[in-house]
C-alpha cells in the first residue's frame, strides 16, 4: 500500500506524525505525493485560526486526489479532537476523522479504512516511530497535555490536562537515540518545567535530566517549552553545570506588562520577568535567551506596546517570535472585549518584530571574530557553496536562523566542526570552518 503523509502544526504534532507512521511501518511504502497514494493521512493543528484555515484547506486539497485516483483519505490530531462531530457533517469526503484520544487503535480504525485484515498493529508509541527529522536529531516528547489555563490558549480543551511519561520510558528513548548516533536530544511538552508533576507530585525535570546525562555518549539536550515562573533555580544551576545541556532558554512569556499578564491568567510580573532573565545571564553570561510573545490580546493599549518594546530592549533576546491574538471559543478571553482590529494587531506585530530585528542584529554583530566549538552541519548550499549549520544558539526547524560555514574539506551532514564567525544579520551567522 503507498502511503502519502503530510503532518501540521508544531514539533510536537510532529512526534505524533512520526508515531502514526509507526503503525503503518510494515505494510506501507511512504510516497512523495499524494497523486501516487493508496491512503493519505493528514495530521492537522487547531490551536488557532489560522492553523484551522490551513487543515481545512489541506483537506480540501487532497479530497480533490482522492476523487481523480480512488484513494483513501483519514484526518487525524488537533482538528478532529475539537471538531469531530461537525467535520464529519461538513466534510463527508474524508473516510475517517481520527481524533487523538483514538490514537491507541489506530490501527484498528486503518485497518477499518483500508477494508484490509490484521495489516496495520494497535502500537502508538514512541519506540515504533519512523523518524521525519535528520539523523543527528531527535524530538522526545516527554509529556502531553497542560493544567495552565491561559485565557488565550485552547490547548487544555484539546490535549487535556498534563500527562507525563514515566522517567524510565525517556531514559530508554534518550539511550535508544544515542546509540543510533544522536547527538542534539529536544525535550518537548506543552510545559516542560512542569514535567512528573502528576506522576511524582512534584516538580522532576531536574530528576529527569539527572537520569538523560548519565546515559554514556556524545550527545547534548535542548529544552523547549518553558513556563517562567517555574524555571527554579536548581534548574538554571543544572544547566550551568552540566556539560550535556545546551545553554538555551526557550521561555514564552505572551506578554511583559502585568495588565496582560493578569489578563491572560498567567502568574508572575514584569518585575518577575526582569528578575528570571536577569538571573539565567547572570548565572551563565553565554545563555541564550528566546521567547513568544502575543501583540492584540484584549485590553492591550499602544502604550503597553511601548512598554514591551521597552522590555525586550532591556532583555535582549536572542530569538523572539510573536503572533497576533487569536479568540479561541470556550476559553476564558471570549468574555472580554475584543474591539481591536485586525489592521491594528498586524501593525503592532510590525513594530514589535522590527524592534527585535535590531536587537537580534546587535547580538549576532558581538559573535564576529568568536570561534564557536561544536558547530554541526545540516545542509550545503550549491548556489552559494557554502555549508548551512547550526550551534547550540540555534533551536532546528529554522525558528532560529543558522550558520554559513565555509569549510576547508568536504564535510559531511551531521559533522561537528568550529567555525570562525566573519559576518553577521539580524539572522545568519557566517563563518570559516577552524581546525
């Protein structure tokens, strides 16, 4: 059977993809497009309007293969977990809306679609993966779901509350992927800080991480997805001191002014904010700092605006990303005001990221002339004969930007080198590889 798989969303649905794949791995033949495909599977994301836009024109868009070649077409993830009852009615062109709470017979349900016997197996789970990302990486989800409510986020109400992996099943995934040569480990989750809160009734990540670097290997951990008023201290000081962690702070914190903050039900301040960032540089000068932030949400003024400019000046990112507020049905900001316009928000979301492109400039400009150890290629550029790379400054996916290296050898991907930094832009480095 040809299989044509295309995944939505964030990393974390990405995990999910990868699983899904896991099921079909023997009885399927993965192909590039989806004219050449006996089953599509479209992994979609719900977490905000435009991510629903997307799916629902991605499914629109394969319905109309699945006319012209007879296949098979099932939607799986986000959408389906909070629409399933109105996609069936509005969409009966797809055989089979799978929401996540399915994922556990989904091989059953395939099986079902496919009108096939015994072909696919009942195993979601991360050790029968098929791997989308390179090699030398791996993405290990470490727990679904969230028990903060912010006033802006739907997440809850599709993922549920936090539901953590036991620290054993990690540390096996985490050994696995080292042994297969892994070097770069991404810890994911919704809330990363609040890992074996439900399991161990109480805060584990350090616990965790305690049980990843004591696997034998060459390999780092990144951590993504920090909620701010619990990176503790014990935290910042394990990244400190620990070898194997990347110094890399991923901390959304949707807003600096505590108007917003409140507004939106999260905990902590600005004067908090200020503190917690302080403190990461203080303790560890090269950490690198990155965050998200939301521009539009009710109540926000043009001069809370300023202020987080303001804010992100004092800071100094390294990375920021931001989106504009999106109102979600069922959460807590469908009872406030929503009077600012669209034609606004994408202004103020202008002017927020032009004033982190300056600050993001500023910072690469202070790495001309530093050599930077453990610089690994990702890719080569034939237009400009240049390799791409990245360092631990970089998250993957090219949230962040990456690295140009010109090199003195042919390298191969997933080659760690050091690299001379000779020019700089608000989001590339380039640099010369050093022996």
């Amino acid at each position: 059977m040809k299989l044509y798989m295309q995944s939505l969303g964030c990393v974390k649905n990405q995990v999910d993809s990868e699983m899904i794949l896991g099921v079909m791995k023997d009885a399927v033949t993965l192909v590039q497009t989806p004219q050449e495909a006996d089953l599509m599977v479209l992994n979609t994301c719900a977490f905000i309007e435009p991510a629903r836009k997307e799916a629902i024109d991605t499914i629109l868009e394969l319905a109309d293969y699945k006319k012209l070649h007879r296949s098979k077409l099932v939607v799986c993830g986000c959408l389906p977990q909070r629409y399933k009852e109105q996609l069936n009615e509005l969409l009966p062109e797809v055989d089979r809306f799978v929401s996540i709470d399915e994922y556990d017979h989904l091989g059953t349900i395939l099986n079902a679609v496919c009108q096939s016997s015994h072909v696919f197996q009942d195993r979601f789970s991360p050790f029968q993966r098929i791997y989308s990302t390179p090699s030398y990486m791996r993405y290990v989800k470490i727990s679904e779901g969230c028990t903060n409510r912010c006033a802006f986020c739907a997440i809850p109400l599709i993922r549920g509350n936090l539901k953590s992996r036991t620290m054993e099943s990690i540390t096996e995934e985490v050994r696995q992927a080292v042994s297969e040569g892994v070097y770069e480990i991404n810890l994911i989750s919704q809330d990363t800080t609040k890992y074996g809160y439900d399991l161990y009734h109480r805060l584990a990540l350090v616990d965790l991480l305690r049980s990843l670097v004591a696997i034998p290997g060459d390999f780092k951990i990144r951590l993504l997805y920090l909620y701010p008023e619990i990176v503790t201290d014990e935290l910042i000081d394990f990244i400190k001191e620990e070898k194997k962690m990347m110094p890399y702070f991923d901390i959304p914190i949707q807003h600096s002014e505590d108007k917003l903050l409140k507004a939106m039900l999260r905990r902590g301040s600005h004067a908090d904010l200020v503190a917690l960032f302080s403190k990461i540089k203080e303790k560890i000068p090269n950490a690198v700092l990155r965050t998200t932030l939301m521009v539009g949400f009710p109540y926000e003024t043009e001069e809370d605006v300023d202020r987080m400019i303001a804010f992100i000046q004092e800071v100094r990112f390294d990375h920021l990303g931001a989106f504009t507020f999106s109102l979600e049905e069922n959460t807590k900001a469908c009872e406030y005001p929503n009077e600012i316009s669209e034609q606004t928000k994408q202004k103020r979301y202008e002017r927020l990221m032009k004033a982190q492109e300056a600050i993001a400039l500023s910072l690469q400009q202070e790495k001309i002339g530093q050599v930077l150890e453990d610089v690994f290629i990702i890719d080569y550029d034939e237009e400009s004969y240049l390799y791409v790379a990245r360092s631990d400054a970089f998250a993957p996916d090219d949230i962040d930007g990456c690295i140009y290296v010109a090199a003195l050898e042919e390298l191969r991907i997933g080659q760690k080198v050091r690299v001379r930094i000779v020019d700089a832009d608000a989001y590339t480095l380039t640099g010369v590889q050093e022996k």
